[in-house]
C-alpha cells in the first residue's frame, strides 16, 4: 500500500490540467508515480519538463538511453523503475538478452565499448559522487561533452526517482514483469 494516495486529474489546480493531459495523452490513466507526484502538481511539472528534456537531449539514442536507466534501477533495487523500464526498453528496440545482461554487463559480450563505458559510469555514480578518473576518461573516449552530462544527470535523476518511489512506496500498476522478466510482455 502506497504511503501517499495518488490523486486524479480533479484533485490538482485547473491550471495544471495541461501537465496532467500531456503526460499519458489518450491513455486511461496516469501511471502511478505521476499521480503520487501529483499530491504537489508544480513539482510534478517541474519533475516531467526536466525529465522530458533529459529524454530529448541527453546526448544517448533511446535504446542507449533505456540501457542507463535499467542499470540505475537495478543499482537502487528499483521494482517501480525496472517495471516502467523494461516496457520502454522494449519498445526502444532492446531485446531481452540485452536487458538482462545489465545485471552482469561486465562480463555479458552483448555491450560495445561506448555502451561498457556509459555503464561503468552509471555504475560509478551509484557508488561515489566522484567517479574515478579512469572511468570518466574512458567514457570521454567515447562520448562527448553533451552526452557526458546527459549520463550524469539520467544517473543522478533516477536515482532520485528510485529514492522517491521507494520512500512511498509507489506500487506497479500492472504485477510486476520480475527482476528475471518471468511475468514480462
């Protein structure tokens, strides 16, 4: 049980219905950690545009993209954040293999080398807010400036989703697709 009731569209001021309308257009209802951020709608603006923009302009194509997050979920143990990801990653075009391999990327053969440094950047945030130099160096190899911070910020800002839902713990809408993909779709 959530620790914090999700609201609905009517529960938040009419002039941020426009937020509420943009996250999920046409579908039937917001996913559930819009509707628990919607318990204080200006952040839940200010938490959409920021992660609207780090979706746009991180520097990584989608499947690239997705491949940062899972691997912040799995950092932070994230069901809620697995769960969402592992549908986007899908539809990213990442295989199964691929996103199952993130739990052993080091040793998986299915990472190229631009892909092995963004992760052991990822995974260098989780553990420090200062990665080494080496790891910062060797994703400097392969990415530049505009995508560097775009990995930073991706990391850092699922981190703090993975902190959120897990602080309320904000459940899956539908059951969860398992840290294996037992149940995925």
């Amino acid at each position: 049980m959530p620790r914090l009731r999700p609201v609905d569209r009517a529960d938040i001021p009419e002039e941020l219905h426009y937020v509420w309308d943009r996250l999920a257009p046409g579908a039937p209802a917001l996913p559930n950690i819009f509707r628990t951020l919607g318990n204080n709608p200006r952040l839940l603006r200010a938490y959409a545009r920021f992660g609207n923009a780090l979706w746009a302009d991180s520097g990584l194509d989608l499947p690239t993209r997705e491949l940062a997050i899972l691997r912040t979920a799995i950092l932070h143990h994230s069901v809620y954040e697995w769960h969402q990801h592992v549908r986007i990653g899908r539809q990213a075009g990442l295989g199964d293999d691929r996103i199952l391999a993130l739990h052993h990327w080091r040793t998986a053969e299915l990472f190229n080398e631009a892909e092995r440094a963004m992760l052991a950047y990822v995974d260098a945030v989780a553990a420090t807010e200062h990665p080494a130099k080496e790891i910062h160096d060797e994703l400097a190899l392969h990415w530049p400036a505009p995508a560097i911070v775009g990995i930073n910020l991706l990391a850092g800002y699922y981190a703090m989703t993975a902190k959120f839902v897990g602080a309320i713990e904000i459940e899956t809408e539908e059951p969860f697709v398992g840290w294996q993909l037992q149940g995925g779709s």
